[in-house]
C-alpha cells in the first residue's frame, strides 16, 4: 500500500463537473507544488504496481514499443501480449515485417480487432525500410510522417522508446487528469485541446520522471481509476483526486456512445476475415455468401469495404484472398 501523506495540498481547486470548463481551469491552477506531490504519488505507485509487460522491458528495441502501442490501442491487454509474443518472433524488425505479404500481417493478427491496424504496421514498416534505413526513427515528426502512425502513436514511441519527454494521452491518462485534476467523474467524449494542453502542463519538468510519467497515469488508470468502477480506496492519489474531493459529483457532460457489435458492419467484416485467415487457399464467392444470413445485402457490403480497405484481394474466378498471400496449396 502507499503511503498517503494527509498534508499534501490538493492539485486543483474545488471542481465543477463540466469537463472542458474544469481541465482549463486545473491547468491555470495547478501549482508547481501541488504537480510535484501528484508525480512523486504516481511514479512512487508505478515503481510498486507497474505490471511485468513485455514492451516495457527496457531491452525491447523501437520497434517493439511501436507494435505494442498500435496493437493495444482499443485491445486488452490480456489479448494482446500473445499475439505480440508471435509477431515479435515472427518480426523482429521492421525489415522483417515489410518482406512478408500484407495479407500475411492480417492473418498473424489474429482476432485483436480493427485489422487495419496490421495494414497500417505493414505500411510503416515497408517506410521505414525505405526511409530510415529499417530503423524506427526517433523524432516526432518522422514518426508522424510514418503511415498509420498518428499523435498517439507517434508520442508513445517517443516517450516509451527514446525517453523523450512528451505528453502521452491515451483513454487511461485522459480518465485519470479528468477525476484527479479536473473533477470530473469521466473525460469529454473525445480528446479536447485543453485536454492535451492540460497533459503538457502535467509533465514532469525532470526528464527522468517525464520519461515514466506517462506510462505510469497510464497503469494507474488501466488497474485503480477504472472507468465503470474506480479503486478509490487502493489509489495514490484518494486524498488529492479532486473528484473525491468534490463528493464524486454526477457526470454532466456530453456521453460518448457504446459502441454495439452483433449484427453491426465490424461482426460482419470479422466473420469474413476470420473465414479467409483460417485457410491457405482462395475462398469462393459461395463460401463467402454461406457465412451470413441468405439474401443480406450486409455481406456483400461488407465484403465490398474490406476489399476497398485492401484487407481482401479479389482474384479471377470470383475468389479473395487476404492480400498477396501465396496460395500454399500449390
Ligand atoms: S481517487 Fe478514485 S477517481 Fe480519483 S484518481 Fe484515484 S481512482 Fe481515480
């Protein structure tokens, strides 16, 4: 258990429930005093609680860090450090992953969700070959220029791989800022700028601790500060969170939908994908047409979609493939 000092000062002033209106305000207020008990609470919780993952062993290289940041993006964890395990023995480098087919990528993600995801590591990876000399390369704007990598994925890479001290602001920090230092029981819908303003503001001005920081709200919001159930009695920061201080005030801001599944366009997409991933050879038009209701204009609307999204190859004779996979029947 840590241990809570009852005299640390609370980081913000007594909060509203707006969120935006709150993250502003904590920005303006919060004092150097106050953030440095917030870093000392978080890190010393972190260098405790921190789960043994594999990508944060300090021996993996880059590109390690870069396949973990796109595969966990919106994917448990649990789900991920198998498949992770394989494409990192299976793909040691980015050199590695550009000389397999694409349609070999989507096959070895397996069921992690999202699967341009893995077209768009192959993209990166076939970048960086030709750009960099088949190394991850290590400023902000060469990653951001890197296909498929965006602001999130380009400061995790930064932060994780190169300890550069950058604001990471996944769904866990953004939790985590919007409880303990904005008040508010969730965070906005979607990322705000006074939310990535407000991540700035929060970063350790010691490169040393910015180079953890990162990781460790991260932990905390993924292990204490749940989104359905908050851990307030195992938290660092219980007695600082102004949240808790508010009297865990009712979310009032606007609510980002839950996303369904059954029945919806991603089930439909999945079930074909799974279809094509389970077999070396061409799938016909009619085992494709068998893999969903008779007569459903769903399928072939789906089956449209991924070939638009190059994650299906059509081929002569009405067969698909997943892309420039060899047929290994031959
Ligand atoms: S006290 Fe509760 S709500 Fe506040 S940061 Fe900690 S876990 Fe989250």
């Amino acid at each position: 258990m840590t241990d809570l000092k009852a005299t640390d000062p609370p980081v913000t002033d007594p909060p509203a429930t707006d969120p935006q209106a709150t993250v502003a305000k904590a920005t303006a207020h919060a004092s150097p005093g106050r953030l440095s008990t917030l870093h000392r609470r978080i890190l010393d919780w972190y260098a405790l609680e921190a789960r043994d993952l594999p990508w944060r062993d300090p021996g993996t290289s880059p590109w390690g860090v870069l396949v973990s940041e796109v595969m966990l993006q919106q994917t448990p964890v649990r789900r991920v450090e198998p498949v992770w395990r394989q494409w990192m023995s299976r793909w040691p480098t980015p050199a590695a992953l550009a000389s397999s087919a694409s349609g070999d990528a989507v096959q070895a993600w397996g069921r992690l969700g999202y699967p341009r995801r893995a077209l768009r590591l192959h993209a990166a990876a076939t970048a960086m070959v030709e750009r960099h000399n088949g190394d991850v390369p290590g400023t902000l704007p060469e990653l951001l220029a890197l296909p498929g990598v965006g602001a999130y994925t380009a400061a995790a890479v930064s932060a994780f791989a190169f300890g550069q001290r950058t604001a990471v602001v996944d769904t866990n920090v953004r939790r985590v800022f919007a409880r303990a230092v904005g008040g508010s029981g969730q965070a906005a819908p979607s990322l705000t700028r006074d939310e990535t303003n407000l991540a700035v503001a929060l970063l350790p001005e010691d490169h040393v601790e910015a180079r953890t920081w990162g990781v460790a709200v991260m932990e905390l919001g993924a292990l204490v500060c749940l989104a359905r159930s908050p851990r307030c009695p195992d938290c660092p920061v219980r007695d600082l969170c102004a949240w808790q201080l508010a009297g865990r005030p009712a979310y009032e801001g606007p609510v980002r939908r839950a996303q369904s599944w059954h029945g919806t366009d991603r089930q439909c997409r999945g079930v074909i994908l799974a279809a094509l991933r389970a077999t070396t050879e061409p799938v016909a038009q009619c085992d494709v047409d068998a893999l969903w209701p008779a007569d459903d204009p769903q399928r072939d609307r789906c089956l449209d979609s991924l070939v638009a999204d190059g994650l299906v190859e059509p081929l002569p004779g009405g067969r698909f493939r997943l892309p420039g996979r060899q047929d290994l029947t031959n």
